[in-house]
C-alpha cells in the first residue's frame, strides 16, 4: 500500500485518504500560497532590517572625523581647518576680515575660544579643559578683533574689558 505524508502532522496515511486520521487535515484543500511562503518572507525581511541597520551604522561611522587641526596662520591672514574623516579630509578656511569677534566660551569646566564671522557662523579655534584667557586675549590681538568672555552655564557675556 502506498502512502502520503500529512502536510500539517507528518503522520504517513493512505494514499486514498481524504482526510488525516491523526489531526484531520483535508488533502482535497489547496494549501494557500501565502501560507507556505511566511516563513521565507519573515526571514528576509530580517535580512533586509539588519542590511539597513549596517548601512545606517556604516554611514554614522564614516561620518565623524578621526583627527582635527586648526591653523591660526598670520601670513594669510586666515584660520584654517582640517578635518580628516576616515574616507576624505576637508579644508575649511576663514579669512580674519570675514571674522566680526572673537569669544572666549566657558562651558562646564570646557573652554573654547571661538572666531564668530559676519554672517554668524562660529569656527572653533582652540579647544581645552584649562582657561584660555591668555590665548584668546593673544589671537584678539593678533587679528584686532574684539573679545567677549561667555559663560554658557549661566548664560551671562562680559565685554574685552572684563576677561
């Protein structure tokens, strides 16, 4: 006698059953085709999650730079930044004529002299966890530009007679 084997239990029936004897399951109904292809659908579509979590990691990864200098260079009048990412290295340069004022920041025991332009964009020029007073004093001199101190913690601005 040949057999079959039921879809639904595994159990070997006749192969002139029309139902299991185990769990029932009627031989004459079509199985859906969605039915069958759940599984490979739910895995591949966790391929596809895990791909888009990579790229999106990948890309965060590649985006933040490996190393920075600043150049406050007097032969061209200008303060020069690079930035070295893992794939590229940008230059960015900032004419002092471009430069409206200098501020010397105090942020949480961070300080940060910063060149702010004419068009309000701020460019970092040095960074430390000690006061910069002195340097921030020697490049307002060194670019006549005038300096405020800025504590960001409580907000308040001292003019260049006050640092």
């Amino acid at each position: 006698m040949t057999t079959k084997t039921c879809p639904s239990c595994g159990t070997e029936v006749p192969e002139s059953a029309q139902r299991c004897k185990q769990c029932f399951h009627d031989f004459n109904e079509a199985t859906p085709l969605s039915r069958r292809l759940v599984g490979p659908l739910i895995l591949l579509a966790a391929f596809a999650g895990m791909a888009v979590v990579a790229v999106i990691a990948l890309a965060v990864i590649l985006s933040y730079p490996t190393e920075q200098k600043i150049l406050v260079d007097e032969a061209t009048q200008s303060i020069v930044t690079i930035t070295q990412y893992r794939t590229r290295r940008v230059t960015d340069r900032v004419r002092w004529d471009e430069v409206e004022r200098l501020e010397h920041v105090e942020r949480m025991g961070e300080y940060e002299i910063r060149a702010i332009g004419k068009d309000g964009l701020a460019t970092t020029i040095e960074r430390s966890e000690q006061p910069l007073e002195g340097a921030a004093e020697n490049y307002a001199s060194l670019m006549g530009k005038p300096l405020s101190k800025i504590s960001e913690l409580s907000g308040s601005k001292k003019g260049k007679d006050d640092v």
